[in-house]
C-alpha cells in the first residue's frame, strides 16, 4: 500500500476532503489521518453516501464553490459566477499572465 502522508505535509494548494463514514472503500479515518498530517488546514465535506454512489445537488454544489473559489482570476467571469462574484480565467489568460 502507499502512503500519501509524508508527500501531503509539502502541499501548499488549497485541499477539499470529501468523506463519508458510509464509505465501504475507503475509510474516513484515512481522510481524517491525513487531514492532520497538512500543513495548512484543508476544508472539509463529509458526507452519507457511499464510495459510488451518485452524489446529490448539494454535495456537486459545494465541489464546485471550493474550486470556484480556488480558481479565483479577476479577468474572466462565466454567467453562473457572475451573480456570486467569482471570476475565472481560461487556460490563455493564464498564459499570458505566465501562469
């Protein structure tokens, strides 16, 4: 088995953990263990469903808010973050920014 713990204290990029006690595959104490081992305090999501299962509204909306957020650029807005204030940029701007 390989263990991600040693290479996650290097992290430095905002992190979402998304888990669930119900998860058959992996534990959430997995999660939990290796949310200790970050540097820099990760957001979290737990939630009901299994490993598989098809995720609800919420669940897919609060993925897309982190990233969203995380992906944060002041040139580029698309019509859904436009009401929430977030701007994006495309993979060009972020060449011509030398990103």
């Amino acid at each position: 088995m390989v263990s991600i713990a040693d290479p996650i204290k290097q992290v430095e990029c905002p992190l979402l953990f998304v888990y669930s006690k119900n998860d058959k595959i992996v534990s959430h104490e997995h999660s939990l263990k290796l949310i200790r081992e970050c540097v820099k305090k990760p957001e979290q999501l737990e939630i009901q469903e299994d490993h598989n299962t098809i995720r609800d509204s919420d669940t897919v909306e609060k993925i897309l808010e982190f990233l969203e957020k995380n992906l944060m650029y002041p040139n580029r807005r698309t019509e859904r973050n436009r009401s929430r204030g977030i701007s994006l940029c495309s993979r060009e701007d972020s060449k011509e920014r030398g990103r």
